[in-house]
C-alpha cells in the first residue's frame, strides 16, 4: 500500500505537507537553485505590503543559542511590483503558492486583499498580523483580540470566497486560543502558528542592544516546544480548524512533531537559512518517519498525540 | 524580469579537510572539492556550516575564498584563512585533516579584472588579504603592476603568506600598534603609494570603517575602488535579508541591498556608509 502524503487545509489542498516559512525562502528563485520548488508543498511568500518598505538598518541578526534573533523590517517592493514580477516567475515553476501579506492600518489589509483577488491561481493567503498598527499606538495586531478580528474581517470581506485565508498568529500572547477564536469567527478559514517571539540581545562588549531596533523575532529550534504548545492548545480549542505549523523546525522528527500537535502542514523557515535543502531533507524524513509509525495516510497523524491513552495508529 | 539571485555556479556539498595550518592568530586550512574550484573567482566566497550534528549554531558561517585551484589530476582545491574568535570559526578551525565539512560555493561577485593593463593597489585589513593574493595573481599576469598595502591591529593579525607575496611589486604593512611595519592605519599611506606608484584603481577587502576611509581618498582622486564588503550573513544564499546594505543601483536609486547577492564586491563609490543605526534618508521604500 502506497502512503498518501498529500494534505489540505480548508478547501486548499497540497501533494505534501513541507512548506517554506515567509520570508525565509527569498523570491524563490534563491531556493531553486538547490532543489526544484515543485517538490514543496507550497511555497509561502514573504509578507507583502502595500507600499515598498526599505527594511530596518543594521544589524538585523544574532545568532542565539539553538536560534536566532531578527529583525528585517519587512523589506519587500510592494505588493504592485510583488504581483508584477515576482509572482508570474513562482507560476512558471509549478509550484503552490501562499501569499503571505501584513499591514500597518486594517485599510492596509483590505487592500492588499483586494490585489490579491484579482491574481489567478493563489492557493491560500496568509495573514501576517504580527505586525504594529500604527492606528493604535503601534501594538501588535495580533495581541489584542479586537484589532487581530478588525485585519481578518477586512480581508474577509474583500478577498472573495475562493482564497482561504489563513492568519499567523504571535505567542506573545496570554491565551492563543482567545486571539484563535477571534479570527476563526471574523472568517479566517485556517491559523498559522507561530511567529517569532520578541527577543532581546545585549551586546557585552559594546554594552547597547546588538540590533539596530534593539529587539528581533526569536526562531529556531529554541522555540519548537513554544510551537508545539501553542499548536496542541489551539488544535484542542478548534479541532476542525486546520492549522499551518512552524517554529524551529530542523528535520522529520521536528515536523512530525508538530503534526501530532495538530499542524495539517508544516512550514521550515530558519533551517533553511543554515541549509538550503533543509525542506527537502525534512519532506524525505518525515515521509519516513509517518510509514515506520504505521501510517498509511498522512493527515490520520494530524493531532494523534490528542488521541486517548491506548489508541494506535493502525 | 531577470531579478538578481545566487552566482549560478553555487552548489551544497561536503568537503574534506585536507591541511589545517595555523599561521600567526589564522588557521589556513585546505579543502578537497569538485569542479566548483574551477568556478571560483578571487572574492566569491563561500558559507560552511558549523558545529556537527546536535549543534546549538543554526546559522552558516562566511569565508571569503584565499584561492581556488584544480590539480592536473582535476582534483579541486579551495584553501580559506580563518580567525577563529567566534564560536563557529574555532569550531572551523578545529577541524582534522579528513574531517568533512559542508559548504555552498562559490557565493557572491568576484572582483572585476581590466581588460587592460593598469596599475592596482590592493589593500587588505586583518585576514581581509585572504582574497587578495589570488586577485594579485589574476591582475600580475595581466599585465598589471600590482602594490599592496595590509593592515591590522598588532603583527600577529597581518597574514601574508610568502607565496602570495610573489606576485606584488611592493608590500606596505601597517599596524595600529606599531609592533610590525608603519605605526598607523592604512589610510595613512594609502596616499602616498596612490601618488608615487600613478595608481589607477583601488581593491580593498576588511572592515567596514576601513572600507569607508578607502572610499574617500579614491573618490577625491577619481579612482576606481573596488570592495568587498563584511556584513553578517545568517545563509549567504539571498533568502534571510539581514547582510544589507545601502547601495545605489544602476537606476540612481538607493536600495537595501543584500551583500551576498550583490556583493561581496562593489563599487565603494555606491554605498552608502554610514556608522549610524538607522536607514538613511533617501534610501527606496524608507
């Protein structure tokens, strides 16, 4: 009997599980030079503004222990240039793709939505709402129940009901599952879980933070256990809502880890950084590690670890 | 459109440490490769993961290329010079004659060789020479007179090996603590040799700042400068965006641009270097 390793995600359906993390894959054209992008899942975009955005000055980087500290700024052409150019040459490689977007106002998400709808043969949209809303004292979109429901609702109501939407959420949260629910009931068809942690990094010699914006996403395998928390609360509050896993993902083991969690698909964003076939290297080792566990489909794994004490695969 | 990504040639593969020398505070180290050697041109560099398997460092490490040459018997050969202060390089450094190592090379543009004769001046900061000395090499048997100027903190951290010293017509060493050749910076006598020695273009290789003052003597007097560029680097494959730079593009516009795509190598005159923490004003989608 073959495995089936192929899974979906509210109506959007990949040939396997292994995506790329936004803004960990370039424009793609990076990657493809290592391995045909075709062989991924998806291939998940950087987030996307409406406008360009020059990125922050540097340093943006420090490595930590088993991790990393960034902070890019999201630097991109704009979501006109972006449609332009970057997505028809992802199209001409036949692979899936997710647009990721983010947005200072919640007009921003609108119309980055509304772009969006116009563009042919998208598999899913992303909604990075871990980002500062400027209309409200720049906190987190994300960290504040109203405002994380206010982005979806505005991207609901214009991308149409063909895209579904999936909103990465942050962990800097109290409760995840409060902000899941939220965005669950604004229209948002899937999460994805998790973004960077807000980290910080003193330089000791030079005694000021080694980052240019003083404080950087947290990723990495230091953050795996704060995924797969994250994803096991989440999977448990919303068991029909599929959820996109990442975070510090570095081989099978760590992807099929987040699978008994609850990921439906998992994305590898800093493995790639320190191995340019790291995505293809966690597809070969998952696949294997779902046979040896005595599964034949791969989405009967999705969330096992939830199932009673003396279940089993077969 | 033909938007810019890796030198084509680049591939990942394991390398086998063949020598592991230390000479002064460097390790000079050779690596058994493929036909990639043949690729590899002086400035390319190439990003070497570290640290084994289980290992706490997630992110490659960046090694300017010191020379890259394949043997009669087409066996490659790729030799770096490593300072090993960080926790990455020592590991690096570390490493025993059979030991593998896997590597993405060659990385980034190479330094661009006249198509005529001229007079060059290559300028090197601490183990910033490594690169120079194949340049060297490639420039002498053009035809072009080639001087050299290397500086460092203290004695120990010049590196220049006497084999690559063969292909210079005269070498200036300069130390910040006087301890070997001119007390002093190496803007300091970079003057006078581009005076004495009529030099018609500049390549330069170390830190920032030094690449910096380079940039303004070669300005002031018209002259060419070539540079490659040190910033931090999480993948050296064009994907993490943190080794940026403002650089202006062929368009006139100023841009965030990723050194290991664009670089390591550019033209001094188009960056612009700024000690400050913030995007300078001016700069595409600030």
């Amino acid at each position: 009997m073959t495995f089936d390793f192929s899974t979906a995600m509210s109506g959007a359906r990949f040939s396997n599980p292994i995506l790329t993390a936004s803004g960990c894959a370039g424009s793609g054209k990076e990657l493809s030079q290592f391995f045909p992008l075709s062989e991924l899942g998806a291939i998940v975009t950087k987030s996307i503004m409406v406008k360009p955005r020059s990125g922050r000055a540097t340093p943006r980087m420090a490595e930590t222990p088993s991790g990393m500290l960034n902070s890019i700024g999201l630097q991109g052409p704009g979501i006109d240039q972006f449609l332009e150019n970057d997505i028809p040459w992802l199209k001409e490689q036949g692979v899936k793709i997710v647009i990721s977007i983010a947005g200072e106002t919640v007009e921003d998400y609108a119309v980055l939505a509304r772009k969006v709808r116009g563009v042919p043969g998208i598999t899913a949209l992303e909604v990075n709402i871990s980002c500062p809303n400027v209309e409200n004292r720049g906190q987190v979109f994300a960290c504040n129940p109203d405002t994380a429901r206010d982005a979806i609702s505005a991207v609901r109501r214009n991308i149409g009901g063909e895209v579904p939407i999936i909103a990465k959420l942050t962990p800097d949260v109290t409760d995840i599952t409060e902000i899941a629910r939220e965005v669950v009931d604004a229209g948002a068809d899937g999460l994805a879980l998790i973004n960077t942690l807000l980290g910080m990094v003193i330089d000791t010699n030079t005694m000021f933070p080694k980052l240019s914006q003083k404080t950087g996403g947290l990723s990495g395998p230091a953050i795996r256990p704060v995924a797969v928390r994250a994803i096991y609360q989440v999977h448990a509050a919303l068991p029909e809502t599929p959820i996109l896993g990442m975070g510090g993902v570095v081989s099978g083991r760590d992807a099929f880890e987040l699978v008994l969690a609850g990921a439906s698909a998992v994305s590898v964003g800093t493995a790639t950084f320190g191995n340019p076939t790291a995505a293809m290297v966690i597809k070969q080792e998952l696949e294997e590690i779902c046979i040896q566990r005595g599964f034949q489909n791969f989405r009967d794994a999705i969330g096992f670890a939830h199932r009673a004490e003396g279940d089993h695969a077969e | 459109m033909d938007f810019p990504t890796i030198n084509p040639k680049a591939q990942q593969f394991d390398a086998e440490v063949l020598s592991n020398k230390r000479v002064g505070s460097y390790n000079h180290m050779v690596f058994s490769v493929n036909e990639i050697a043949s690729y590899a041109r002086p400035g390319n560099f190439v990003a070497i993961s570290v640290g084994g398997p289980g290992t706490s460092m997630v992110l490659r490490r960046a090694f300017a290329i010191y020379r890259a040459t394949v043997k009669p018997d087409g066996q490659g050969l790729l030799e770096l010079v490593i300072a090993p202060f960080g926790n990455g390089s020592t590991w690096l450094s570390n490493r025993q004659v059979g030991d593998l190592v896997n590597m993405v090379a060659p990385l980034g543009t190479a330094f661009g060789i006249p198509t005529e004769p001229v007079r060059a001046l290559l300028v090197g900061g601490g183990y910033g020479s490594a690169p120079l000395f194949a340049l060297a090499e490639v420039l002498k048997s053009r035809g072009c007179r080639v001087d050299m100027v290397l500086g460092a903190s203290t004695a120990a951290k010049i590196y220049a090996p006497l084999e690559g010293k063969r292909s210079v017509s005269s070498l200036t060493i300069t130390t910040d603590d006087g301890s070997a050749g001119t007390h002093g910076r190496v803007s300091d006598v970079i003057p006078g040799i581009i005076a004495s020695s009529n030099i018609e273009i500049i390549y330069s290789c170390g830190p920032m700042a030094m690449l910096a003052a380079i940039t303004n003597i070669s300005k002031e007097r018209g002259i060419m400068h070539q540079c490659s560029v040190e910033e931090s680097m999480a993948c050296g494959i064009g994907v993490c965006m943190t080794c940026v730079l403002p650089v202006e593009g062929e368009d006139g516009v100023v841009r965030m641009t990723r050194t290991c795509i664009d670089g390591p190598v550019m033209d001094g005159s188009k960056v612009t270097w700024t000690k400050s923490r913030e995007v300078p004003d001016g700069v595409w989608g600030k």
